[in-house]
C-alpha cells in the first residue's frame, strides 16, 4: 500500500511538536518615561529628624560646657579686679614718705611748693605725667624722675635742662643760660665767685668776685657752655621760651656744629647778626664766620690754617672756598 506525498505548499510537522499547542509571547509595555529602580534603599523621613535632633543636643550640651568655662573665669576675673581695686584704694599703699631731691638750681623746697599730691595718693594711682607737669613750671626743670619704693615711698627727682650757653646782653647787664632745646633758662647772676683758677665758687669763699662779661665767660666755663657776646638789645629773653632771635639761633648752630676739640678753642662768639658772627680763640685770633653754613667745612680751614701757618691773627672763612687770612709781620 502506497504513502500518501503531501500536497505542495504545506510543510510537514517537525516530529514532537503540535503548532496547534504552542503559547503565545507575553509582551510588557515599558513607558518611555519609566526610571530604573534605584540601588539606594528608602530614607525614613521620622529617623533623620531623630538623628538631628541627637546631634544639636550633642552640639548644645558641648557650648552649654564652655559657656560654664567662659563663665567661670570671668567670675573669677571679676573678683580680681574688684580685690585690685579694693588694695588700690585702700591704705596699704598710701604714699606717706614723699622724699623730694633736690638739684643745682631746683631747690627741694622750690619742688614742694610746685608739686601738688591728692591727699591719699597710693603708689598705684600716682600720677607722674602730673609730677613733671607741676615741677615743669620751673624752667631749668627739663623732665623728672619718680621711683615707687612699697611699701609708702615716693621719690621724685627733678631733671634739669643741660646749659650749652651763656647770652650776655651788655645793655642789661644780664647772662642768660640756654638749654640744649634752644630755650631761655634763666637769667643768672653776673656778679660770681671764683677761686685762683678761676672757677666759680658757690660756697661764699672765693678768693675773687668777678663782674659783668668776666663773671659771664665764669659762669660759660662753669656749666661747659660757649658765651654769645655783642647780643642785639632788643632780644628780650623769657624763661621757658624758645630762642627766637635769628643770630642768636645762627651762634647756637655753630656751638652745635663744632666739635669738641675745636670748642675748647674757642672763647666766645659774637652774634650781633647773622652775617657778622664770629669767634674769638684762646690764642686771641678773631675768625670771621658769617652765616651758619657749611660749619665742618670752615672748622676744616681754620684747623689746617693754624697747623700751617705762625703768627696768623685774623681768618675770614665767611666764604670757606675762598677764605683769607692776616698775620702777624715777622722781623
């Protein structure tokens, strides 16, 4: 019997398997704006705020500490300063021994009468920028010095003002020192004592009184000052007052402009006016000096003048660069 062939067109059944039984695909449909799932797992929103809540309370349990700190030494900074004031206001430091020196021109007893304490002043609570103020009215008083020994010492010490020179004003017969600050001091006495060399005696026994400029260019020696003479009449000094006359001004430039070896030489220098200033030596030579410029340089000239030249009498170095010179004749 014969196998049927089957008709064209039709594919034959894959042995095992029924087309008729097969299940179809079961298709999701994705949304385009669907998100993958998160890795993350979900924050509870009641554990965070519990969470924070912990940690102020840490945070303000840790101020409220060094809030008590912070307090705890102001207190105790407070008694401190209240027992400090209590001490300084108290007796234990009263200034009861008020010892005041004396110096050369400022008397103990000129001091005392200037110097005015608070009554109860402690050595904490005074004042020596006041101290200086009051003695300052006196004017060879230049500073002063106030040392605090506990526990009721106070010892105040005038400064004075260091003299550079002596103005003799012939018309008044008076000689002015001058401080270093360029201020009128003080007039002084023109009538001194002095021993047989000279210097002057403060005790009332000298072998000789000297007079006018003589007891001036003394007293110049005495302080280690230089004597302006032939000062104008119509400079019109007042104590504790700066110098204000153009010449006098020039003249205390050369004092300060000279050295020391050179001033040694020197007796006095003449300041009728700025242009007509000049110096007169030890050895009696006149040095013609003109303003007060360019001091070192005719310093220079007239130091190498005298080491070069005898006899020399005169020296005119108004201008140093074309300085002339007289000398004696020699026979």
């Amino acid at each position: 019997m014969a196998t049927p062939k089957p008709s064209t067109g039709t594919k034959a059944a894959r042995p095992g398997r029924t087309l008729g039984a097969s299940k179809p695909r079961s298709l999701t449909s994705v949304s385009a704006t669907a998100k993958k799932p998160s890795g993350k797992k979900g924050v509870n929103l009641l554990s965070s705020l519990g969470a924070m809540a912990n940690k102020t309370s840490d945070a303000a349990s840790v101020v409220a500490g060094k809030g008590k700190i912070v307090g705890g030494v102001l207190a105790v900074l407070a008694v401190l300063v209240v027992v400090a004031i209590v001490v300084i206001n108290s007796g234990l430091f009263t200034a009861t021994d008020i010892q005041i020196q004396g110096s050369e021109h400022v008397t103990k007893h000129d001091a005392i009468q200037l110097i005015d304490l608070p009554e109860g002043t402690s050595l904490f609570n005074v004042d020596p920028d006041q101290i200086t103020e009051d003695l300052k009215q006196n004017p060879w008083v230049s500073g002063v010095d106030v040392q605090r020994q506990f526990p009721h010492t106070l010892i105040i010490t005038p400064m004075e003002r260091k003299v550079i020179a002596i103005a003799y004003i012939s018309s008044d017969d008076l000689a002015w020192a001058i401080g270093d600050d360029d201020t009128w001091i003080a007039p002084l006495s023109t009538s001194v004592e002095v021993d047989d060399q000279g210097n002057v005696i403060t005790t009332g026994q000298g072998s000789d009184t000297l007079t006018g400029i003589d007891a001036a260019l003394a007293l110049a020696k005495h302080y280690g000052a230089v004597l302006l003479t032939d000062v104008s009449a119509d400079v019109a000094p007042v104590s504790g007052q700066a110098v204000s006359s153009k010449a006098v001004k020039a003249g205390l430039d050369y004092v300060r402009g000279f050295s020391s070896e050179f001033l040694g030489q020197v007796k006095d220098i003449s300041t009728p006016s700025v242009e007509a200033i000049s110096a007169n030596l030890n050895n009696g030579i006149e040095v013609s000096l003109g303003d007060s410029d360019d001091i070192a340089k005719k310093e220079r000239v007239v130091t190498k003048l005298l080491s070069q030249v005898e006899g020399v009498t005169y020296i005119n170095v108004r201008s140093p660069g074309n300085y002339t010179f007289r000398n004696a004749p020699t026979s």
